[in-house]
C-alpha cells in the first residue's frame, strides 16, 4: 500500500508541475476580456482513504490547469472546502458568489484499486434560455489512469 501511495503521489507532483508551468496567471485569476466564459471551479468532493486535502488541491490544479489552457476561458478555483457542493443549487450559489457564468463541481471516487471523477458543468444562471447540465466521468482501475484522461475531461466541460 505504502509503494501505491508513493507511486500516485508522485504522479500527482509530476502533473502538479508540468500544469504549473503551462498554466496562465489569466486564466487562473479568471480576468481577461469581455467575451470570457468564468467558470468557477469548486472542490471536488473526495470519498476515498487517502488524505482528502492532498487529492482535492491535486484535482484542483490539474483540472485548472488544463481548462485554462483553452482561449476564452476564465477558471476561478474556489479552494474553500465549505463550497464543496453535493447539488446543482449549491454549485450555482457558490458560484455567484464569485461572479462566475459557468460552475464545474463533482466527487471523486476511490474503491479498492479502482477510481472515478464524476462532475457536472452548468450555467450558472438561464436568462438566455435553460441549457442542460453536463456530466462528465472518468472511470478507472487506478488514478494513475484518470490523470491523463483530464485533458479530455477539460475539453468536453
């Protein structure tokens, strides 16, 4: 378990790293033009035994990372966990708080060596007409393998 541990660990400091250095200041402060898409990005709800603290802020610079790396998109990461949401209303109110159009929230999931990264990206407010919530899930035999499926992840939110 320890040798698992070590192994995603670094995983997660390799991709931390690499989405650091691509990352924009722009997009990670959410400012920019008028024609900007704000997506607020909110704390992934974490159900697993590794420490919580460690996967969330991981989830949360690599899915800010990659969404930011997209032309017209503001990502504002909200890192209070007290804005983790469970509902679309409470995603929605987290959001407004910040001043975002968009919200993207989830959980990930880890049974035994399995893993899942469910989430759901909607606007924040309908005055231009209701547009349905998108779920977005990644399932896997390990973290390891969802890593690098977050670039697909960002591209379809």
């Amino acid at each position: 378990m320890h040798r698992n541990t070590w192994h995603i660990g670094a995983s997660l400091l390799a991709c931390l790293l690499m989405g650091l250095v691509a990352r924009g200041a722009l997009a990670q402060r959410g400012g920019g033009g008028g024609g900007e898409i704000r997506i607020a990005l909110l704390p992934v709800v974490i159900h697993s035994m590794e420490p919580r603290d460690y996967l969330q802020a991981g989830l949360a610079d690599m899915l800010a990372s990659r969404l930011g790396q997209h032309i017209g998109v503001g990502v504002i990461r909200v890192d209070d966990i007290q804005a983790a949401a469970r509902s679309d209303e409470q995603a929605r109110t987290a959001a407004r708080a910040v001043g975002a159009s968009w919200v993207l929230y989830g959980s990930f999931t880890q049974f035994g060596e399995g893993a899942s990264l469910d989430l759901r990206c909607l606007r924040v407010d309908d005055d231009e007409g209701p547009i349905d919530p998108r779920s977005i899930f990644v399932q896997s035999g390990s973290l390891e393998q969802i890593i690098p499926r977050l670039g697909n992840m960002a591209e379809r939110v």
